[in-house]
C-alpha cells in the first residue's frame, strides 16, 4: 500500500466519522428536548398547575399539618375503653341451634345436652312512630237557655279533621 492510498481510506473514514458524529448529534439533541419536556410534565401537579388532585404523582406528598406525639398507636396503657354493655334481659332472644352434627352428620333435632351458649348482642335504635294526639270539640247546652255552646277552636295545631306536624311548622325547624 501506498501513501495514497492510505490517505484515501483515511479521508472515506473520516467522512464516515463526521456523518456519524452528526447524527449523533441530532438524536442528542432530539433527545435532550425530550427530557426537557418531561421534567416539565413532571414538575407540574396540583399545586402549580389545573391538575386534579388525584392525578399527582408518587413523588410530591402533601405536608402533614399534625406533629408525632411520640406515643404508639391504639388505646394507651391504663386507659379504661368504653363499651355497649350487655343488658340484663333483652327484648327478643333468639336461639340458633345446629341441626347436624359437623363431624358425623348425625341429627341434632331432639338433642337434650347444651354444652355451651354463646351470646352476641344486636342493639338497633327502635323504629319511629307518629305520635298522635286527638283534640275534642266538646259541644255543652246550656243549662239555663238550654242552646248548644261548642268550643271556638280547637287548636291552632288542629286545624282539619285531619293534619300534619302539630308541633313543627311547615318549611321550618323550630318548634312552636
């Protein structure tokens, strides 16, 4: 090989080399403006921008407003706890009794030996009932000119034969 043509492959290398170099060139900096357009994405959040709470990201937390009080977690020692107590004797009790053994499948119906009751208590609030009050117009004669004397009214809460919310306004909260 000659000079030549050394300095011939020299020069289609470094023709090769510089395209290659502006190509990496480009895909850098295509790739920098990609970056750049997702650390803005990133940056932005319910905070800064029109974003929905719920669409912010793992990284951003909002700042706890309350201070560790140091203690752990659930009822403290010697704290008394409160309860619903069990009352002395419910309303309605139910028994629930097996009618097959678990193990041999053997019928329970007319077994006589409990060994065991377990209680658990259901407390519901009862149900609400109208409270009804009736109001009578009691019509008198007079003893003396014997006509028929009735009352005025009756009530200004019993105004029909029939009505609603005696003690409570229409299109109020207040009591009369």
């Amino acid at each position: 090989m000659s000079n030549e043509d050394d300095r011939a492959i020299l020069i289609a290398e470094n023709a090769r080399q510089r395209e290659q170099i502006a190509e990496l060139v480009a895909q850098n900096a295509a790739l920098a403006a990609q970056v750049q357009e997702l650390q803005a994405r990133l940056a932005k959040d319910s905070h800064n921008s029109g974003k929905p709470p719920s669409s912010d990201e793992l990284g951003r937390k909002t700042k706890r407003l309350r201070r560790r009080s140091g203690k752990k977690m659930g009822g403290q020692l010697g704290h008394r706890g409160e309860t619903l107590r069990l009352v002395a004797t419910p309303d309605t009790v139910i028994e629930h009794r097996p009618t097959v053994c678990a193990q041999c499948h053997t019928p329970l119906d007319g077994a006589p030996v409990l060994v065991l009751r377990e209680r658990r208590r259901v407390q519901d609030l009862p149900r609400v009932r109208l409270a009804v009050t009736e109001h009578q117009a009691l019509h008198v004669r007079c003893p003396a000119c014997q006509a028929m004397a009735g009352c005025a009214r009756c009530s200004r809460t019993a105004s029909a034969p029939r009505s609603r919310w005696g003690r409570w306004s229409v299109g109020s909260s207040r009591a009369q």
